[in-house]
C-alpha cells in the first residue's frame, strides 16, 4: 500500500497550546502500520488566548459571540501550527497530503440527557477545519466525537484505537497510560489474546496539579516543573483517604471525564478546603492522588492480562513525584518507562494518534474502539473539509 | 454524466421547522444541471423546540450546554427530516446518494473583529452532520458557511451560486427574491451579457411581520396568513420614513445581515415604541417596510440587467399584502411570479439549492459565488461525514 504524510493536530485539557506531529504513516498488508514522526512542532498559547479559552470552557463565562469567534480563531491557530511543523521539517505544504485535528474541546457530556424525546450527549470541539483547509490549501479532517456519541458511545478515550493498532505486543500485556490534564489508560491484552482492549479516564492527570502549582507560586509556574514542589510537601493521609472518596474512581469502565469534574472548580475548593496545609504539602498530596488513582486502575489488570510494562506519555511522565507515586504504588514486577522507547515521543503521542485517526477516516474506515467508548458499533469518525 | 439522489436540509431563521427536498440532480456537459423535486416534506419545530432555538440565538441566554447539546439535537430531527421525506416518496434511504444540511444558524457575524493579531468573522450553524450520516447511513455534508468565511467572504448569501447555475434566462435579466426571515435578491443578469451576478440581503423578511403578528393575536397567530391582518391596517406614513433611516438600507451590496439586526431586540423596541397604533396599522406599516426595502433594492438593476421578471420564494410569496406592496413600489413593467413558474416550488427553494451545494461539495467543486459573499476567490464549501 502507499504512504501518506500527515499533519496531526492536537490541543488538550491542559491548555498549553497547540501541538503537531508530522507524520509518514506507511501501511503493509492487513492494516500493519507504520508510524514514522518526522517533527514535532508546539504553538504556545499566549496568556490571553488560555484565559479566553479557559472563560469558554465554563458554563458560567462561556457567551455565544465568543463560541462562534473563537472556533473561526482557533481554525487559525492550528493552521498556523500546521504550517509551522511543516516549516521546520524542511517542507512545503503541497507535500502534505492531509491535516487531522483534534479541535480544542470546550464541552464534554457523556451522560444523555431526556430532550424533546431524544436521549442526547453531546460534546463541542472547536477550531474550526474549513479554516485550516483555507489556509494551507490542504484537505483537512477534524471533530471526530461527535460521531462516536452519535452511534451510542462516550466520545472518548480515542487514543486506545490507535493504541491496538500501533502498540499491541506479545507475549505480555501492556498498558499505555496518557497524562495531560486528565489521566487515561489503554489496556492491551497480549497480541494472541481475544481479550478486549480496554481504555477508559483514571480522573485527573496534571490538571488539578498545574492549578496548585499556579496558586502556590502566585503565577510564576504553571506546572510542577519535575515535580519539585510536590517533592518538598509531605502527603496529607488523612486528607488523600477523603479524596479517594469521590464518585468518579467507583464508577465501572469504560468511563470519561473532563474540566466538568476535575477543573478549576473542584481544584480552587480543594485548595480552600484545608487552610492549615502548606501550598508544598497540597501539592504532594495532589499528586499522590492522581498517582494513586491511576495505579489503582492499572493494578486491576496485572494478573488477568498479563501486564508487564507500563508506558507514560503526556506531561505528566516528567513530573518525577507523580513517577515515583506511581511506582510506590504497583507491584514492584512493574516496569515503567516512556512512550518514547516504542517510537512515539511521550509529548507527541496524541497529536500522533490524532494523523492516523484522520487517515483512517479519509480511507473510509471506522476508527473508533466500541470498547474503549461505549458506541454501539464500530463508525467511521470525522469531517472532512476538501482543499 | 451520471444522475444522484440528494436530500436538502434547510432550517431558516424563520424557526418554522425543518425543510426537506428530496431531488433528482442530473448533469449534462458543461455542468448543464437538471434538478427535479421528487418529494417536499416539512418536520414542524414544536413550540418547545423553537422557544430553546429562540434562546441559542439570544446572546443573553444562549448557554454552552444548551449549544452543545442543541447541536446534537438538531441533528437528530434533521435526520428525522431526511428520514420523513424519503418515505413520503415511497423511497429507501439506501436510494439516496447523499444528504446536504445547511444547519440552524444560531449565530453569524460577518463584520470583522481583530483578536489575538487576526482579523475573525464567524458564523455558527448546529446541528451535527456525523449524528444525521449515523441515523440515516448516507453521506452528509454541510457547515458550508465557514469556509466562505476563511476566504473572506461574508459566509451568506449561499442561494445566488445555485440561482445562477439553475435560472439564468436569456435574453432578459431576472431577479430572484426570497422572502424567509430575512429577505435576499439575486440579480442574474441576461446569459450573454458579462456582468457579475450580484446578490444580497436586502433586510427583513418576515421577520418582523412573525414577531408583530404573534404580539397582536397573543400567540394565536405566528405568521399573517395571507397577510390579512396587514391588510386591515394602514401604513403610518411618518413611521415607515423613520424606520427607512436604518444604517443597513444603505450600505452597498453585498451585504448580509440576520438576528443580529432585524431580530426580536428590534421587533420589540419597534412594537413598544408606537403605543398609539393599532396592531394592524403596525403590521401593515412594518409589512410596507419589508416591501419597500426589498422593492427599493430590485428597482437599482431593472435597467442595467435589463430585469422583466421577479420570481418570488420563501414563506413571504404568501403574504398578498406583501406581494402588493411589492407591485406597488416597482414599475409596472416588472411581472411578479414565484419561482413555483421555474420549476422550483417556492416552499421548497432553498432546501434544494443546499441539495445542489452538498452535491458540488462531493464533486470537488467550489460552490460558492464571491460576488455576492465577497470571498477572494471560489471555494468548495461543506464538511463531508461518511456513511
């Protein structure tokens, strides 16, 4: 079969910007894939463009004006993205055979709702794609939730697709567990196994981390640069045994969350709920939190898939407090390492997944995971917007 | 060339419900194209459905749930829509090659604004084409306006590129006026004759008729039938001069306007502002408004494009006293028919221009017409989600 160059286009929970991987994406027989990353470029968000993102994503502050604004806007930050990991790589855009984005999501609601005798979820991905094919005169897919929930499913996780695609391996099994703002893992049984792959949200990933590093230092950091902060604090038992207590870490898989649960809101009554605390000692507990939670879902499948290895990507592999959290916390056969030892850049990983989800789609094949998301049936995700 | 089986999909800001065209498209050389209606259907909104879309395009109360998951609603009874037409015609669903939405515009800002170092125009239309390809099976396209934007374009009006491609006559110039909520002419100039085809809204519609009508019979009445309340008033003359003060009748073509402008804000400082009128002589002064405005506006070109005719379409051609207004404001010269004489019924015009639309989308053809959006150049508009 051929090969493609692609533009995978990512923007996360976390709101740090704008990241693309340029792809070759080669296929053999049978769907066997080779994913080749040529560059990886990011466009920070400026300071204004996070807030005005972050007043979007809150029911409370999010006006239409600006929905219908910024969806044209960030259609033009993610063109500009596109064009700037092409540039670096050396390229030209008519090289390029397609562009995949994700879109910024601004709401996320797995859970239907009873409306005009419709059970309906929904979720909002914005960044517009008929922006991006305009200014880089190149075919460009995008918003591929909604056709997931359509057909039954939560619209999420979407990585695990790709996850069985790429990573499946023999003979063991293995789990890769992404953490950007909200933690999530893909479980692969070992290749000869008919067991299913399943991926579903642990709950929070740095979000809730980034939002105390944030208050702590007064703005000076947005993030807990290699975990240092959480380091110096010491972990609140007591405090943890409550926080563990939430809903959300009890519900069956597969399961989804967003900024609804685990945003700024939960993170600022957090924050104020124990005034007695040290900022360093909230954060340590924090991040043993998500550590925690995150071990305790992978600990699960150990014994009934086999699983031997544990790969990180997204940011979170650089928190070295949240890393030794993790390890504390599973059994010590465990090995854990990054998504870079497969040939997938930890940092890179999504925007990656997000190239080969679009070349699916443009090949007409289905690219959701039915047990991953919930959907009903397998369906082929994403718009298409002709150069 | 070959011939396909299309539904168009239009829901205007009218709110009546949603219009569906099933149509047989086929196409000789040249791009010489034959559409024949097959089957007309119309899914009513019920009241609870318009008063939630009433508030979506309410900056004031649109909230981000209720676009989120109004997007997905509206998906649903578009496919419903498409559903009804097809066996109303006594077809399958798999007869039909493809479905093509227009969408519920909720918002549309054509005015630039600069932010974040763009210059942004945006414009927003809900209801989600991967929920309509899920339910129905078939193809959809639509979300056409944006791309119209990203070239530069005002996103609007979308009518003229099809009016252009169907009715050109020769050796006399026609206009085509339609009259939903807001009103909009295209001038078609004689076929041989090189001039531009120009096109744009020339302000109200029914509009401000619907929302004068529903205040003066207590919500009995959501439109004029046949414009018989209008008829039993009498136009205040010193009013309807006031009211031709509006910026927007003198802005230079093209133009395009919605809500925004001649929405319910509007109708109702218009209403409150002449407590001493009767209802009817308010109907039928804002009655004359829409017919004068529209009148005004055709009057430019009867000479220079050499117009004998006026064919009219949209909910407006109903309205006699409108229609009379119309006569009455335009030389005598000028034969007023609905396009019903095109071949075209007037109900069911722009559910199948967007049939024609969705179609040259797929076709890998621009279907847009810069010279009545303002677009630097012609694009393919519409998002593609595959069966």
């Amino acid at each position: 079969m051929g090969q493609k160059v692609v533009v995978g286009l990512m923007s996360g929970t976390s709101l740090d910007g704008i990241d693309a991987a340029l792809v070759n994406i080669s296929e053999g027989d049978n769907q066997k894939f080779q994913v080749k990353l040529i560059q990886f470029s990011t466009l920070p968000f400026s300071e204004s463009m996070r807030e005005r993102i972050l007043a979007l994503c809150d029911p409370n502050s999010a006006r239409l004006e600006d929905i219908s604004l910024s969806n044209m806007l960030l259609g033009e930050l993610f063109a500009e993205t596109a064009k700037r990991v092409v540039t670096e790589a050396g390229l030209k855009m008519k090289d390029v055979d397609l562009i995949s984005s994700h879109g910024q999501t601004i709401f996320h609601q797995p859970e239907s709702k009873r409306i005009e005798g419709y059970n309906v979820t929904s979720t909002l991905q914005i960044g517009d794609i008929a922006v991006i094919a305009e200014r880089t005169g190149v075919m460009t897919v995008g918003d591929f939730r909604t056709r997931d929930m359509a057909a039954g499913g939560q619209g999420a996780p979407l990585v695990p697709y790709a996850d069985d695609l790429l990573f499946r391996a023999d003979p063991n099994g293995r789990i890769l567990a992404n953490i950007g703002g909200i933690a999530n893992i893909t479980v692969l049984p070992p290749a000869e196994i008919n067991e299913q792959v399943l991926a579903f949200d642990t709950g929070p990933g740095n979000m809730l981390i980034d939002a105390f590093t944030t208050w702590a230092t007064q703005g000076k950091q947005t993030y807990d640069k290699n975990g240092e902060l959480a380091a110096k604090g010491k972990v609140d038992e007591k405090w943890l045994k409550e926080l563990l207590d939430h809903d959300y870490y009890r519900l069956p898989a597969p399961k989804s969350t967003g900024r609804e649960l685990f945003g700024l809101d939960y993170a600022n009554i957090l924050w104020n709920a124990k005034k007695e605390l040290e900022p360093e000692d909230k954060i340590a507990t924090i991040t043993e939190l998500t550590a925690r939670t995150i071990a305790e879902e992978c600990k699960r499948f150990v014994d009934s898939y086999n699983i031997k290895e544990i790969f990180i990507s997204g940011g979170g592999w650089y928190n070295h407090t949240l890393r030794k959290g993790l390890l504390d916390n599973l059994p010590p056969s465990i090995k854990l390492g990054s998504t870079d030892e497969l040939g997938i850049p930890a940092d890179a990983k999504e925007a990656i997944v997000f190239a080969l989800l679009g070349y699916q789609c443009i090949n007409k094949r289905p690219n959701n995971l039915p047990s991953a998301t919930g959907a009903h049936s397998p369906v082929i995700m994403g718009k298409i917007a002709l150069a």
